[in-house]
C-alpha cells in the first residue's frame, strides 16, 4: 500500500491520538519499559479493547486514556499496563487497554479494588460505548 494511501486510510485523528498517547507500561517497581515479558504459569493477561463516546483523537478521549492509566496502572497488583490504539483495519474498537495479573488472587482484588470500581462507575459506564474484554493464560 502507498504511504499516502496507508495515511488516508489510517486517518488524521488516529496519527495525532498515537502521537499524544506513547505506548508506554509501568511494572510492579514503577519503571516504565517498552516490552512485556512473556507470560509466567499462573499469570493472567487481561485486555479490553473498546470505544469511547468521545470523537477519536479528541482532547476528552485523550483524557480517558490518560486518567485510565494513571488510576488503574497505580492498583498495587496490575504489571505491565499499556494503552494502546487501534490501528488494524479488521477491528472497528478504537482503544485498548492490557495488563497482567499475578494470578487469579491479584485478578480478582483488582477487580473488587475501592480505585477500580470508582473509575467503573463515574467514567467507563458514562463514558465507553461499547467493549470486549479478553483474559488469556500462558498456553502450549
């Protein structure tokens, strides 16, 4: 595909989005690091990918992403918390949100977390649209 077709396709607002949100995860330790280690026995890598009331690339979706960070990533058992933004022209979900889990102990306490279930009610309910949530253990 031509690069100014790949652009066109892609759209404005999903360059300007990518730009703004670096995809950047903050471990256990509070380093940041570009790269997830592979999934340990036990470990659960949950995902959500979704959209959002917000037009795409807006300074409110950008807000969401950013304040989902800062709050969910600062829950003392999610590892490795990434946002991400869609770009695949097979999937029509805009956003993403990927982290991992000790077990299913650190799953579930972060699921029940005080933090969690405010940034639940007050923005993911008024705020995303629609969503698909995916939880994978290490396989084969």
């Amino acid at each position: 595909m031509e690069r100014r077709t790949f652009f066109t396709t892609l759209g404005i607002g999903t360059l300007a989005t990518c730009a703004a949100l670096p995809l950047v995860s903050t471990n256990l330790t509070g380093m940041e690091s570009n790269s997830a280690a592979p999934l340990k026995n036990g470990e659960i890598q949950h995902m959500v990918i979704f959209d959002l009331k917000h037009e795409k690339g807006s300074a409110l979706a950008e807000k969401f992403l950013k304040d989902g960070q800062r709050i969910l990533s600062n829950l003392p058992v999610v590892q490795n918390f990434q946002v991400f933004n869609q770009v695949s022209l097979k999937n029509d979900y805009s956003y993403g949100f990927s982290m991992v889990f000790a077990d299913q102990l650190a799953y579930e306490t972060y699921n029940n977390h005080p933090d969690h279930v405010a940034f639940v009610e007050s923005r993911w309910k008024k705020e995303v649209t629609r969503f698909l949530e995916i939880d994978f253990i290490p396989g084969c």
